[in-house]
C-alpha cells in the first residue's frame, strides 16, 4: 500500500530528508513525529509526489509518486499545514474548486459539498468569504476539501493544530472511522503526542532528516523496555522487606519503591496474582495492582533520551 526505500530530498545541498525507509498496510495509520524541522513534511510531499526525491524511491496504491503523480493524486487526499485554500472565495466555493479538479460535478458535487460542510460544522458558514474565518475554521473546510472524493490514501499535516477540544476530537473519530470503515490509509504528521497515541498503527521518529525508529508502538515499547510494569498501591512507600517479598516472586524482572508503594516489571500479567498474594501473605495490605503499559509516548521521549512524564520505569 505504501512504502519508501531511501527516500532521499535535500534544499540548496541541505539535506531535508535522508534514506527514509518505511512500508505500511492498507487501513493503517501512519504517525510521523519529531521537532520541527525534522523532514515529516517533505516526506508527505514526496509520498504525495509533490516534490522529487534525490534518491531513492517510493510506491503509494501502486504506483509511483515520482512519475504517476497525477493518478495517484487522484486517489489521494492531502491536508497541508497552510491549508492551501482561496480567502476570496466562500467555503462551498472552494470545495468546489476542489471537487472539480478531482472531476466531480453537478448534483454529485453538490450533494458531497453540502454533506461534507455539514460534517465539519461549516454548513452556517458555507456561503461567505473565507477572509476572517477562524484558523479552526479554515482547517474543517480544508478537512471537508480533503475527504471529498472519499481518497483511500489521506495525508493530513497537522490536522488538529489550531483546532479546539471539540473540533480535536471529533478529526480524531473521523480519522479513526476512514480507516475502521473504509480501510483508508492515513499518513498523519503530528506534535500531539496522545493524539498520535490514540490513532498510530504505526510510527516514525525523524530527527534532522533521519528516521530514528520506525514500527508498532508496543513493538518499539517492548524493544525499550521488557515485560510490563505494574503499580502496586501500598498506601506508602514499600520498604526493603516488602521489596524482597516481591522480588521473590516468580515472573518478576524487577521492583523498585514508588511514592505510594512499588513498581514492579514483570514478564506479563499472569505473573501479577502471585505477587498480591505473596504480599497479603507477607501481612502487607495491597490497595491496588495497576498495569502500566508504555505508551507511544514513553517511546518517543525514550528515543529522543529525555525522561517521559509517565515513563514506564519511573526514569525515562
Ligand atoms: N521548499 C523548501 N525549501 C527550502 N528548504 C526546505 C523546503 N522544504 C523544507 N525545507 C527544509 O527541510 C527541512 C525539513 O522540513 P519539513 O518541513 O519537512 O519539516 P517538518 O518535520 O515538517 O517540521 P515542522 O514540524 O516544523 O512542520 C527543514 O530544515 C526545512 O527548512
Ligand atoms: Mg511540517
């Protein structure tokens, strides 16, 4: 469905993007991350064929971006940091604009523009000059344009930014649903790390251009970290004793004292019955057992060498 084997682009001999490979399956999400700079948008913009590489090469539904470009576009849907819409024109105008060119007319263009506005909750704001609409605004009718030929292959740069609650959520489901319902695959380029979480079937970290890690976020989790960890809640912290008492028990790869009682990495869940009990054995009262899996974003502050907030081993 889609795949780049070193995808390679540079500006003025700087290099935007170096030797990118990555593959995925239809119906997946694809999350690019990494600061700003680091190449996610050049890399939605070769995949698109919007700009050649330099070296290396891609495939998206088949064909190739560099020389299809046109065809594959067709079949692809793209949401670009600037939106890429017309202020003079009025929202339904410029989703005509974008219909027509993806050759939809008439009654059909008509219905789908309607439909669409409504879904975006632009349908009160349909008829007036883009000029002064919100950035909010803006996104949902440039959202509407994306989706409008019901492309199997979405491109969403930034999506959410500049979005509010609401608005954030309601892209999320959408995203969630083209894919679920549709088998739509989705390329997203984000900064919002629980977005990225909730949606990425799989993710790529860039930095500076180069791919740092690429594949299923619990995949990456368990190649940082093995087992899972758990909370065990002791009202207080565990003491040395009760420590040993854990660490004796089998499947346990490691404990350490937490705030309100331990955290303990054991190699799956089935080992965590045994540890309560050797703990009740042990006269110690256990308040809770809470597994802590690692989330997409343990994994991207691990790999970018900073602690994480909720990181799965307390340190980062
Ligand atoms: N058209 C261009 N001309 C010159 N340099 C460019 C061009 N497009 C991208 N670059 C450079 O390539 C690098 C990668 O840019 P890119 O837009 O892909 O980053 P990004 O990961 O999308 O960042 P952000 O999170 O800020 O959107 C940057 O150093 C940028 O300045
Ligand atoms: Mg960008």
């Amino acid at each position: 469905m889609l795949e780049a084997v070193d995808l390679s682009r540079a500006f003025d001999g700087r290099v935007a993007l170096d030797g990118l490979g990555l593959e995925a399956d239809a119906g997946e999400v694809v999350v690019l991350l990494g600061p700003n700079g680091a190449g996610k948008t050049t890399t939605v913009r070769l995949l698109n064929g919007v700009l050649l590489p330099d070296r290396g090469c891609s495939r998206v539904l088949g064909l190739d971006p560099a020389t299809s470009g046109d065809q594959l576009r067709r079949r692809t849907g793209v949401l670009t940091e600037s939106a890429g819409l017309d202020d003079r024109l009025s929202a339904r105008q410029n989703l005509a604009a974008a219909a027509a060119i993806r050759g939809i007319r008439g009654n059909e263009a008509e219905r789908r523009i309607t439909g669409s506005l409504e879904r975006f909750g632009m349908g009160h704001r349909a008829d007036v000059a883009l000029q002064g609409a919100s950035t909010g605004e803006r996104k949902r009718v440039a959202l509407a344009g994306a989706l409008l030929h019901e492309p199997e292959v979405l491109f969403l740069d930034e999506p959410t930014s500049g979005l509010d609650p609401t608005a954030t959520r309601d892209v999320i489901d959408l995203i969630a649903d083209l894919t679920r319902t549709r088998g739509s695959t989705v390329v997203l380029c984000t900064h919002l790390l629980p977005e990225a979480g909730r949606l990425a079937s799989r993710m790529a970290v860039l930095d500076r251009g180069r791919l740092r890690a690429y594949g299923r976020p619990d995949e990456l989790a368990a190649a940082l970290w093995p087992g899972l960890a758990v909370d065990l809640d002791l009202g207080g912290p565990a003491t040395p004793p009760v420590l040993g008492v854990v660490h004796g028990c089998r499947g346990v790869l490691g404990v350490e004292a937490a705030a309100s009682g331990a955290r303990v990495r054991v190699e799956d869940r089935e080992a965590v019955p045994a540890v309560v009990a050797a703990l009740v054995a042990a006269d110690v009262a256990v308040y809770g057992a809470t597994p802590r899996p690692a989330t997409l974003e343990d994994v991207y502050f691990a790999l970018q060498g900073e602690p994480s907030p909720a990181a799965p081993d307390g340190t980062g």
